[in-house]
C-alpha cells in the first residue's frame, strides 16, 4: 500500500492525479514458514528496474533486464513505462544517478524518454557498462547511463515506445500505463484475485 501511496504522490508532483488500485490481502511468510537455507539460490544477481547488476556476466545487462521483464509477465511496452518511471522516481539500488535523466527526482515524469530521445546529447563510453551524456554544444556531462538505460534508445523496438512517452502531450498516457503496469507487478501471483 505504501508503494501505491507513493505513486500517486508522485503522479501528483508531476500535474497527475490518479488513484492506485490497491488489492489488500497479499501477506509475509513467518519465520517459522521460511526455509532459510533455501534462500541463497534464490539471491538476485541483477535488477534492470533498479540499475543493478551483481558482476560482469556473459550475459548482458540489458538481456538480463529483459529476462527479468518476461519472467515477471510484462510486455515490452509495460517494461518500457515501468523502467523510465522508476528511473525519474529515483529508485535505483544503492542511490546511484545511472539513468535517472531528470532535474525532478521523485516526481512520475516523462523525462527519462524526453533526456533519452534528445538529440542534443551524445553517448560515450566512460567505463564498463557505463555512459556519459554529454551535450553536443557545451560538451557538459548532464547525465550518466547503464546499457539498460541506453537500450530503450538504441533499439528500434524499444526507442519507438520511448519516444510516444517523450511526445509533451503524452504526460497522462504516460502516468496512467505506469500505473497500470505498476498494478500488474503488485498483483502478480495473486490467485485470490478475480482476473
């Protein structure tokens, strides 16, 4: 219930209002419920939505970031809307700024897709599976990326999706398939729930 609260809250600071569903019911399991040896196989090596990844795998991160996406039952349009708003919301492990392509942090904007899609800025190489974004005119670094973040710009598939949230009358679209997708996540594997 927290997180919805603070969706809309969010929603809020950027112009939109709109209420989050919210199914109560979903519960922790006790520690007597919990085999806690299990656990370790079960440690994340990698959250996409969060900026996060554990090493350097043969695999890529933004690979990872779609097994994620499809493990989780999302389209690639419910990853796109999911991954730029937890991007402006600030929600990235440990604090970092990789990705987050706003002056506004904590409000559900577009400016992920908006910083994105800008062809004022060039993308470079500052390191592994790091990016500076620079500005063609000033040569400024006004943001840094992941190759998480960068995919939703490189790819066609993905940057046309970006780019219909980056469109300025797309904001209520936007905020609206955020929480839709938001919702999806927070429910997923509720089988108590009529679908």
């Amino acid at each position: 219930m927290a997180g919805n609260i603070g969706v809309e809250k969010a929603a809020a600071a950027a112009g939109v209002k709109i209420s989050v569903p919210f199914a109560p019911g979903r519960g922790d399991a006790t520690q007597e419920q919990t085999d806690v040896n299990s656990y370790k196989v079960l440690e994340p090596i990698h959250d996409g939505f969060r900026n996060w990844v554990k090493k350097v795998y043969a695999v890529s991160p933004e690979e990872l970031l779609l097994d994620r996406a499809q493990l989780m039952g999302l389209t690639a349009p419910e990853m796109t809307v999911l991954m730029g708003g937890m991007r402006v919301l600030g929600t990235n492990h440990a604090g970092t700024s990789h990705g987050v392509f706003t002056k506004n942090v904590g409000a559900l904007t577009t400016d992920f897709f908006v910083n994105l899609t800008d062809m004022k800025y060039v993308w470079e190489p500052a390191g592994e599976n790091l990016y500076n974004i620079r500005d063609r005119k000033t040569g400024a670094v006004d943001w840094t990326a992941t190759r998480v973040d960068l995919v939703f710009g490189s790819n066609s598939i993905l940057r046309s999706y970006s780019e219909v949230y980056a469109q300025n009358d797309n904001k209520e679209k936007f905020v609206k398939d955020f929480v839709a997708a938001w919702t999806k996540v927070m429910n997923a594997d509720r089988f108590d729930l009529d679908k």
